[in-house]
C-alpha cells in the first residue's frame, strides 16, 4: 500500500507538472494570436506602436505567472504588470536581444531561481519595424502549485495509510485465525489421531476453506479406520488357518499314521489361506488403473452363457430373465466374477427347493444385471454392512465358508465400471442383488 501510495502521488505530480506547462505555452501562444489580430487591424488604419501596444495592454489583463512587454527603438515601453521578475530586470541582455529581433522567436530564459518561457513578436508596420512585442510566462508560480499540491497530497494519503493499515491488521488477524486454527490442526494430525476438526463460522471462502479441510479429515479418518479394521480382520482371519496348521504339523510328531489326514487338512487351509490372499490382492487391484480390460460385451450371449456356468453352482430352481439387448464397453471376466459372487452367494443362503433368477434389463441410460432368491433374506441393519470387507450377516441360519470378501468385491467391480450395487431384501422373502452400470461409461 505505500508503495502504491508513492507511486501514486509521484504519478500525480507529475501529471500537473505536465499539464500546467501545456497551460502556459497555450497561454502564450493565444496572447501573441490576439496581438497579431490587433497588428492587422492597424496595419489597415495606419496607426504607430505606440497606440498599437497601448491598445493591446487596455484589452488584456495578465494571469498570475503571465507578463507582457513592449519595446520602442531598444528600450521597454510599458509592461504588464509593471513590475517585472527580477530574473528579467537583472538581465539587460536578455532585453537588448528582444529589442532587435525582426522574426517571431520562442524560447526559455533559465535563471537560477526561474524558468521563462516567452514568444517574440516584432511590429511590422509600412515594412520596417517599429517594436517589439514580447509575452512571458514564468514557471515559478505553476511550480509552488505543484509543491503545494504534493504536500496536501502526502499529508492526505499518509494519514489514509495510518488508518488502513490498522484497519487491514486488525481484519487480517481475524481473517487468518481459521488458516491459523487448520495449520495447528493439520500439525496435531497423526495416524492414531484424527479427531480434530475446526470450527466453521460464517459462509466466506476462509470457512468453505475450513469445511472442506473438515470433510477431508473425515475421509481420512474413515481410512484410517478402515485400514486398522481390515487389518485386524485379515490378521484374525489369517491366525485361525495357520494355528490350525501348526496344531496338526506338530501332532505328526506323535501320531505319524495320521500323516495323510492331517496333509489333507494342511493343504485344505492352505488353499483357504491362498484363496483370502487372492481376494486381498483382487481388492486392492481395484484401485489402480488398469484393473478393468475394456472390450466390447454382447448383452444377451454374455448373459446366457453365465446362466450355463451359474447352474452348476448348485441344485436349485435357476431362471433366466433377459430384457435387453445390444453391447457395452465393459470388462466382460469381471462381470462374469461379480455375477458369480452373487450366485454363489444366493447359493449359500438358499435350500433345495428355492429360486435363483439371473436377469438383465436397460433402463435408460443404465444396464441392470440382477441376482434374486427366494431365500432367508438380510436384515435391514446388515443390508449395508454387508458390502464391507469380511462382513457376514450376524443371523443366519446358515454360515458361509468364505471371509465376507465376495461383497465387497462386487462393489469394487462396480464401481470401477462407474456404477453401483443395491439391495433389496426382506428376511424370510428372499434377496435381489443389482448390478447397476452407466452404459455411457460402460
């Protein structure tokens, strides 16, 4: 601000200093204009110079700063007003140089105190020149405008400045306490400590500032709750193979006949064990960039033939319902693997004599793929949880032998095709899982 202030002010100055001298130099140039008209009205009465100048000097009253001065045979004749600047009257030069000029002359006189500037004028009069006609206009005058201009100007400005900046400092302190407040929050920020949120107040871009720093905060922490859940579920779900393992390998010690029952549980845990791992990593493969490969998918043989391969996952009532047709730009072996989850899923929460249906339909700009069953259905408080990583619905009368990953896969195909999973179930009446995708995505 104060430098802009001084740039300011400097700017200021030296735009009057500019247009004050442009006044002057006009000034002199409209006195000589009207000295000129006058000649020629002389010029055609035949009057002398000195009738000429008294004439002109009757009309014209001098502005502050202007002077004008007549000279006869070499010497002044009258001037107004008629005391001169002492520059000119300590100069006897300057006005012998005047006195014998026969051509119009402009110029300065620059004096240590002073700057002149005038035009010359000789007077013509029968083709000989009987004076001179000289205007003046001293700079001094425009000069102590200019400084007093300047002076009101700094005073002004400088007490302006005063005012404002205590004004910016005390408005700029409580602008800034939120930026404050989320520096010292983002410094508090641990893994184990994630809790802190800042205060939101008003609707200015500082507290839409905040609030997003408080949403993200939230996603973190929800991370890093996630990731401390998932680790303690996979390390449970990891523990309980391996100490089984270990049970059985240190039993051969004392019962070696045992040798081929106890392989037979090892390797059955193992191939669990390697089935969690490959789940993990699909899971975590879902985030990079190149876990879909695009291609263009028929609709309705890719449907029919996952009903062939979806009827050997079990004996139950298995129909097919398929309302759409066309193609998509979809990853046709994920699809394949998320309907398969959800089949076997059904599977597993059905009996014998129930309905496993596998449909397709468009609606709109949306592709539905769709698993229903007339099994025992999920209770509303495990609907959403249930797409969680190692989750399983807490009454059932039937206990999966999977980790509660199947889910959670599904929605990572899903949404890395841009769509989603929804539920629909009522306990005792079945479950309709739907596969929803953007065809524009897709």
């Amino acid at each position: 601000m104060a430098g802009a202030t001084g740039i300011s002010i400097l700017a200021v100055r030296e735009v009057l200093s500019v247009r004050l001298e442009q006044r002057g130099k006009n000034l002199l140039v409209q006195e000589v204009q009207e000295f000129r008209q006058l000649l020629k009205q002389c010029q055609s009465s035949s009057c002398n110079a000195s009738n000429l100048f008294d004439n002109f000097l009757e009309r014209n009253i001098p502005v502050e700063g202007e002077f004008i001065l007549t000279l006869i045979e070499g010497k002044i004749y009258k001037s107004s007003p008629v005391a001169l600047p002492e520059s000119l009257r300590m100069n006897g030069k300057t006005i012998e140089h005047w006195a014998q000029l026969t051509q119009p002359e402009k110029g300065e006189k620059v004096t240590p105190t002073d700057t002149l500037r005038y035009m010359g004028e000789p007077v013509i009069i029968g083709g000989k020149t009987r004076g001179v006609f000289v205007v003046l206009h001293s700079t001094s005058p425009d000069v102590e405008k200019v400084n007093e201009a300047t002076a009101v100007m700094i005073l002004v400005t400088s007490a302006i400045l005063f005012v404002t900046a205590f004004l910016t400092w005390a408005v700029a302190g409580r602008v800034l306490k939120p930026l404050r407040l989320l520096t010292a929050t983002a410094h508090s920020i641990t893994e184990s400590n994630v809790s802190h949120r800042i205060s939101v107040e008003g609707s200015d871009e500082i507290a839409e500032l905040a609030m997003t720093f408080n949403e993200m905060l939230d996603r973190i922490e929800a991370a890093f709750t996630s990731q401390r859940n998932f680790i303690n579920d996979a390390g449970h779900e990891l523990r309980t193979p391996i100490t089984i393992i270990r049970g059985h390998l240190e039993l051969l010690e004392y019962q070696p006949e045992e040798i081929h029952e106890t392989l037979a549980i090892v390797n059955d845990e193992l191939d669990r064990m390697n089935r969690l791992v490959n789940d993990l990593l699909l899971l975590a493969k879902a985030e990079r960039p190149d876990f879909l490969s695009l291609e263009t998918v028929e609709i309705s043989t890719f449907i029919q033939e996952l009903f062939a391969k979806l009827k050997a996952l079990g004996n139950r009532h298995w129909q097919l319902e398929l309302n759409a047709s066309g193609e998509i730009l979809a990853d046709g072996q994920r699809l394949t693997q998320a309907l398969m989850n959800l089949a076997q899923n059904a599977v597993e929460h059905t009996a014998d004599n129930d309905t496993i249906t596998l449909g397709a339909d468009l609606r709109k700009s949306l592709i539905c793929f769709w698993v229903r069953d007339t099994g025992e259905g999920i209770p509303p408080q495990d609907q959403q949880r249930i797409f969680d990583r190692f989750a399983r619905v807490a009454k059932t009368r039937r206990r999966s032998e999977g980790y509660g990953l199947g889910l959670a896969i599904v929605r990572a195909i899903a949404e890395a095709h841009g769509g989603k999973v929804e539920l629909q179930s009522q306990p005792g009446k079945g479950s309709t899982f739907t596969l929803i995708l953007p065809i524009a995505n897709s």
